[in-house]
C-alpha cells in the first residue's frame, strides 16, 4: 500500500517551506525512522523521516516550495526490502523438502565477508562497512570513500569524516558553484540565472534570509531606534579567565568563554533597569520579570538567534553548554522553532568577525539588543597614567518608544562595571 509523505506542520505562523534535499532518491528503500528529506523554512530546517519502511517515490524536486500538508513523496510499504529481494533471487522459490545446495560462488564469498569484519589488507574498499548515515552522504557527494582517513574506531569512516571531506571540496571550487549536504541550505528553488550580458547573477532567496529581511524592515519601520555606546576594560575578566581556565575545562567538560560574562553582566543590568527587559504590545507595555537572553548565531544560512532560557539561574559552566550546544545545532541545521521563540533581550558578537564598532538592530519585538565587538589593544588613562589595555566598544539599541536615554546609559554603564569588576557578577567557578 503507498503511504502519502506530506509536509507537516512545524510552527504555528508557519505556513510554506522548500524541499532542500532529497537524501533518498526515488525508487530507493527506505527504513522507518530515516531522514528522507530536508524541509527549510523561513525559521528552522527540519529533517523530515519515514513513517514506514518501503520504496520511496518522490513527486516534489529541490529546491520546490510547498505548502504544509502537501504531498511531496509516497512509501510503497507492500514491496519486498532490497536484501530479502536478491535472496529470493539468488535462492529461487523454495518449495518443502526442496535440498537445492547453494551456489559455489556464494561459498567462495563468504571467507571475503570474514575478511572484511577483521580487517585484512585483501578486504573490499570501506565502503562496504559504512553506516547509512555516512553512506547516504558519500552517495549522494559521490565521494570516494576509501581516499577519506576515517577517525572512528578502526579506521572507519563517521559522519564527521565526510562532512569535512564534502567542506573542503567545497573550499577548492570555484566561487558560485555550490555543494550541498545534509544540513546546509541546498540551492535555491530557481536556479541563477545570469544576465545576458554577464554582468550579474539572479538568484531567489531562500525563506530564511527572506524573513530576516522582513524582520529587520518591521523593526525599522516600528520601532524608534536609538544607539548608546561605551567601552570596557577586558583586562580582568581575561586575567580570570586565564586562572580559571585550565580548572573549569577539567571540572566542566567546555571552555570558559567570553558570551557567559556578558549574558551574566546583562542580566544584572536588566535586574538594575527592567525596562530594557521588557517590550511594546499596541498601546500597553510587557514588563518580563524572566531573562531568557538571546544569542545571535552566525551561519551559512543566515543570522539565528537562539534563546538561553532563564539565564539568571544557570551558572556559567550551564551557560557556556548551552551557547556551544545552540551554536553546533544552528550550523548544522539542527534548531527547533521553540529553540529561536520567547526571547527578552538579545546579545550580538560582530567582534568574532572582526568588527570594531556598529549599531546593531533590535530583535523584534524586544526592545534592546547589546552589541558586542573585537576586542582592540589601545591606550587609555588609567590614574593619570598612559597605559596600553585590551578594549572593547559596546553598543545598546534600543527602542526609545519604551526606554529613555538615561535608563539606557545607566543599563550600559551596569554591563560595563561588571566586565571591568567580574567579583560584582555571581561567579560560581
């Protein structure tokens, strides 16, 4: 019996998305359970898995947009699995008292099987040992397995080995020609179309970077942003963490970074100012007395801004998981609607890509977003002295409907006091 595959919902203001990549192509079998698509869309890629084991035959291309319950692909559960197939095959119908002997070639393989389990140097390429996940990649990147050095046990290959064998392809191609694999943004529903005359390329935008556009155009237009800045010492908080350091990764599993300082820095000033934690609703205004801080994440695909849950009760080492945990998932394309909703203040790091000093836009609805930037050797006074210290521009937008000038100065001087004095913030390492 064919089973529909339809798209399922995956957000309530959620109503389309693009089929990314297929990772079984029609006619192919596949198990219940196994991703067979990737569905991206204006918020989140979410793999979508069989609801049952039988032949797939897909009826939507990459690249298509569709409409949650359309149908994009049909199961046949009534046909036989790829292996039980050739054993019939190989076997023919047996019928009761039927004592045919197997083929000899079938007894000369079986020692070849052996070899493979142990490992012999006369054993067939790898690839015969691989998982369905790392198949599924080589498969589909035409990979040769066998040049690729596995890491897992044994020499053999893991996701991870082939993913980074597909990136640094990807690295080594021409600018323009694009590579996908599971977890990225495959290409776009229109493929680029070059002008006549070469001199531009038009290509559609994926349903991500079209609602980020759409947010940041709504935040602009009803919204009136304003930007504070000031500057703090970093010396302290990286003399402390070069202390702690060699201690917290030994006690914790993960490195004390500088994104848990300012989530805990934050959430004191918001405790100091809550209005910056709060945001417009029409006419009323929505005092949070909850700090959930967002933290804006960098990715292939675009700017995502997954939310640390009630950050004044996590300690830094809780903090620091989670930050790497919401940076991997956003990467790979891992996140969750619920993982990006409910945000009262978010926290920007243009520093990582080196920038020196910009004014970030708000996150609406919030209504304040800290920006962070690279940290710059640079003179200052310290007791009328002339001293060279590591420094670093802060910047607060902030949505000056709701907050005024004096509460977002006096937020930024709080963020400011606790990075240059770390002993005011509630250290738990």
């Amino acid at each position: 019996m064919a089973i529909e595959v339809k798209i399922p919902a995956v957000g309530e203001s959620i109503t389309s998305g693009v089929v990314s990549a297929w990772h079984k192509k029609s006619g192919e079998f596949v198990n219940e359970g196994e991703p067979i698509f990737t569905l991206e869309t204006d918020k989140v890629s979410t793999e979508i898995v069989a609801e049952k084991s039988g032949v797939l035959e897909t009826k939507a291309p990459e690249g298509q947009e569709v409409k949650i319950g359309e149908v994009v692909a049909t199961i046949d559960d009534s046909k036989p699995r790829p292996e039980e197939k050739k054993v019939s095959e190989a076997r023919g119908v047996e019928k009761p008292g039927d004592k045919r002997k197997e083929p000899e070639e079938k007894k000369k393989a079986a020692p070849v099987a052996a070899d493979v389990d142990r490992g012999r140097p006369d054993s067939p390429p790898r690839a015969t040992a691989l998982s369905p996940a790392v198949r599924r990649i080589v498969e589909e990147e035409k990979l040769e397995a066998e040049k690729i050095p596995g890491t897992g046990a044994g020499g053999r290959l893991i996701k991870a080995d082939v993913l980074e064998a597909v990136q640094e392809r990807r690295k080594a191609e021409p600018v323009g020609e694009a590579v996908s694999f599971p977890g990225t943004a495959a290409p776009s529903p229109r493929g680029p179309e070059p002008s006549a005359d070469g001199r531009f390329i038009r290509k559609k935008m994926s349903p991500l970077r079209r609602k980020i556009a759409q947010q940041l155009v709504i935040a602009q237009h009803t919204a009136a942003i304003l930007t504070t800045f000031n500057e703090c010492d970093m010396s302290a908080v990286q003399e402390l963490r070069r202390k702690a350091q060699e201690e917290f990764i030994k006690k914790n599993g993960v490195k004390l970074g500088l994104m848990s300082f300012f989530i805990k820095a934050s959430v004191e000033a918001l405790k100091a100012v809550p209005v910056v934690n709060g945001r417009i609703e029409g006419d009323d205004f929505i005092q949070n007395n909850f700090y959930d801080i967002g933290v804006a994440v960098g990715t292939e695909r675009g700017l995502l801004v997954p939310v640390v849950r009630d950050a004044d009760k996590q300690s830094f080492a809780d903090l620091e998981r989670d930050i790497a945990d919401y940076a991997s998932r956003a990467r790979n394309g891992k996140l969750k609607i619920e993982d990006l909703q409910g945000g009262t203040f978010t926290i920007t790091n243009g520093g990582v890509y080196g920038s020196l000093f910009a004014t970030p836009i708000l996150n609406a609805p919030q209504s304040g977003i800290l920006g962070m930037h690279k940290i710059m050797p640079r003179a200052v006074a310290v007791d009328e002295n002339v001293e060279v210290r590591p420094m670093m521009y802060l910047a607060l937008s902030y949505d000056h409907r709701a907050i005024d000038g004096k509460e977002a100065v006096t937020f930024l001087i709080k963020v400011k006091e606790c990075i240059e004095d770390p002993k005011k913030l509630p250290l738990d390492f």
